[in-house]
C-alpha cells in the first residue's frame, strides 16, 4: 500500500520505517514529504491509497475531497488531537480516520511540570546569566510549589498524569472536567465550574482539546475572574488562548508568568528554521518580549517513548485499514 506522508521531519522518519519492518506482509511503501496537507500540496497524494498528517496540516472539507478524487481513502494524523481534520466532511465522503489516542500522555504532563519549574524558579534566566559569566542572583526568586493551588482544566489522559506527577510535590490540586475521573478524585479536588478553577487557582494549566466549547477559553473575560499574578500553563492548542488579551493581561501584570509550547498562530512559523526571517507577527513578536513568558515550538510530545508509539499505532491503523477490519484508534465520529 502506497502511503503519503506529509509534514515529516528526519526524526520521525527512520522511527516509521523501523516500525513499517515489522508490518504483517511488509507491504507498507512511504512517500515521505516534508510539506504540510494543505489546498496546494494535496496533489502529491494523488495515487495513495493513504495519507498520514501531522497537527497543523490543513484536512478541510476541501482538501479532504482532493484526497478523495487521488484515491485517498484513509487519513491518520500522528497526534492525540485531531481538530485539523473536518470529521463530517471525511464522513460524508467515507474517508477513514485514525488518530494516536495516547503515545505518550507522559511526555506532555512532564514538559508542563518542566514548564512550571523552569519558569517559577527562573531556570533559564540563571542558565543564560552564567554563560554571560553573570553570577548575580537578584530578581531570581522563585516560588515553592507547595505554597501553591494549582489548577488543571481538563483531566483526561495528559491531565490526569499532570495530576499524578503534581501530587509529589505537596501543592493543593483542584481539577476541573465535564466528566470527572475517579483516579484523579484521589489526588485532587474537583470544582463544579471552570470559573472556580480559575478564580481560586494560583497556577492554572490547560489539557481539554480544542473545540468550539473550548475555543478562546482564556479571554479578557475569564481572565479577569483569575488572581492577581496567576500563572498560565498552555500545552494544548493555541486556540484555547485568546492570545491579544493575554498580552494585555501581562502588560498589566494581572498574569504573572506564561508557558505556552502552542500558538494559534504556529501553523505559519513552528517545526521550521526561521532564524534569519523577519516575524511579522506582532502579537507573537511582542510574546517574545515578556521576561515572564517562556514559548516553545510545539515541542512537548517529542520523546522517544512518543515517537515509537506515534510509529506503531500508526501502523497498526493502516494494517488494520490494508486488511478491512475495523481501525482501533479510529477517530471518533463526530456527533
Ligand atoms: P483526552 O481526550 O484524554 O482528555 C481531554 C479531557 O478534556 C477529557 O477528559 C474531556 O472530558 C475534557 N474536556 C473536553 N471538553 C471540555 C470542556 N469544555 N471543559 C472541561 N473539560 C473538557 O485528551 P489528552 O490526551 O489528555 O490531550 C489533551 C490535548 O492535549 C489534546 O486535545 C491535544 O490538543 C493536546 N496535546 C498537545 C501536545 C503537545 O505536544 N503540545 C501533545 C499531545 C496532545
């Protein structure tokens, strides 16, 4: 079976053939293309009988009915979420769907506990003073995080392991979910509303996907209902930030500190070398400027435990598409 895939860098590619090695019948042959899905690039796909894409590849109704016309009847994206991909559209049209439910919840919980603790304790301000020869500590104070309330919006598979990881260092965990689960009810308190979550949380990190009940979750609005100097953790999808208000709310210091590894924007600057262009997004631009703010590329997924398992799911879904029985990590249908 002829696959396409796009949007793959070097460090996945050796990952996916190793594991097409042990493929039943061995039959898989890629087409590796380091452009992402898109209206132009959708051509490329012509004569697959599958696609794979990646988090910022465009699968609108359009593209997804280019794929059709090539021969495409199967599209796995090698990500936990999958809001690029206009599910009803691939319905109507009998496109197969196969996502990567969990390669790794751990990898993104311990960069999001990586994130606080740089940020709190002012890691990478101490890392770039001492390569300056700057052994001064002034303004490096950080916060414990057991004085802390911390707050996870969102309890599925990357936040309840957020929870997990929290519990061992002695913080008050209040979480928040539109379907509690009872492993984090041993280590967390649910509230009832988001807005509890965020009106009583001095550290707030966000782990539900993105979707139009979650779209710009963080606006002036909510923001305002947030303490004084709160500390905002995004390594979910950018959308879930009204980022133009959150830059206002740093400007007047009512967020405290940021970590984002996800940017509405990132489709048009993650995953390349862009050090010698001019940015030209301002909003993105003026992020940068905040000494309280760390952004980073997309990045928390990317362990090697991930990457295996991003490898094998995704081939056992196109084994399993290539032999006609039902996928396991089928992306659910839309409702
Ligand atoms: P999951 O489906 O296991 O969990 C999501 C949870 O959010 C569920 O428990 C669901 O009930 C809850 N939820 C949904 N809508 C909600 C709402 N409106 N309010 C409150 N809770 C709501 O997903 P997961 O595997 O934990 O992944 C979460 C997200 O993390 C993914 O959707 C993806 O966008 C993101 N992600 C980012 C990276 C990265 O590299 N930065 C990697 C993997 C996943």
């Amino acid at each position: 079976m002829k696959v396409a895939v796009f949007n793959t860098k070097r460090y996945e590619r050796h990952v996916l053939e190793h594991a097409a090695k042990s493929v039943r019948g061995g039959s898989i042959e890629f087409t590796f293309l380091d452009v992402r899905l898109d209206g132009q690039t959708v051509a490329l796909a012509r004569g697959h009988e599958a696609a794979l894409i990646f988090v910022n590849d465009v699968a609108d109704r359009s593209v997804l009915e280019k794929l059709k016309e090539g021969g495409t009847r199967f599209l796995a994206t090698r990500s936990a979420g999958f809001n690029q991909i206009d599910r009803i559209a691939a319905q109507d049209l009998g496109i197969q769907l196969a996502y990567v439910p969990a390669y790794s919840p751990n990898a993104v919980a311990e960069f999001t506990i990586g994130l606080i603790l740089t940020l709190g304790r002012h890691i990478h301000e101490g890392h770039n003073r001492v390569r300056r020869a700057d052994f001064n500590l002034e303004g490096l104070c950080g916060f414990e995080l057991r004085d802390m309330t911390v707050g996870v919006c969102g309890t599925g598979r990357i936040g309840s392991a957020v929870v997990r990881l929290l519990s061992g260092f002695g913080c008050k965990i209040l979480a928040y979910d539109e379907e509690p689960n009872e492993e984090v009810m041993l280590r967390a308190s649910y509230v009832d509303t988001r807005e509890e979550l965020f009106r009583f949380s001095d550290i707030i990190t966000l782990h539900v996907p993105l979707m139009p009940s979650t779209f710009h979750l963080i606006n002036a609005e909510s923001i305002d209902l947030m303490k004084e100097g709160v500390f905002l953790i995004n390594t979910s999808r950018g959308a879930l930030l009204d980022t133009p208000s959150v830059v206002e709310a740093l400007k007047s210091r009512k967020i405290g500190f940021l970590a984002i590894d996800v940017y509405e924007e990132e489709a048009s600057l993650f995953f390349e070398d862009r050090s010698s262009d001019i940015i030209n997004d301002d909003t993105f631009a003026r992020l940068l400027t905040f000494p309280n703010v760390i952004v980073t590329g997309h990045q928390a997924f990317l362990t090697n435990h991930a990457l295996r398992n991003i490898a094998e799911t995704t081939l056992l879904s196109l084994t399993e598409f290539a032999e006609g029985v039902p996928c396991s990590h089928a992306v659910p249908h839309h409702d």
